[in-house]
C-alpha cells in the first residue's frame, strides 16, 4: 500500500496539471451545472 501511495504522490508532482472527470451523476450531485439544463454547460 505505501508503494502505491509514493507511486501516485510522485505521479502528481510530475504532473503539469490535475485532471479531473466526472459522469454526469456525479457531478450534479455533487452540485456541478449539467450540461443541458438552464443554467448549463452546453446551451443549444
């Protein structure tokens, strides 16, 4: 497990940045805008 944690805390300082995804459950659950909705991401 500790090999693990290092590998990952490693991957995230050679990183240039976070990058983070969600399926649209979670992220309106999680009190994200959707993507169709009135107040939403895409507007069409």
């Amino acid at each position: 497990m500790n090999y693990a944690i290092e590998r990952a805390a490693q991957w995230l300082s050679d990183a240039n940045g976070p990058l983070i995804t969600a399926d649209a459950g979670m992220g309106v659950d999680s009190r994200l805008p959707d993507y169709r909705g009135n107040e939403g991401f895409w507007r069409g």
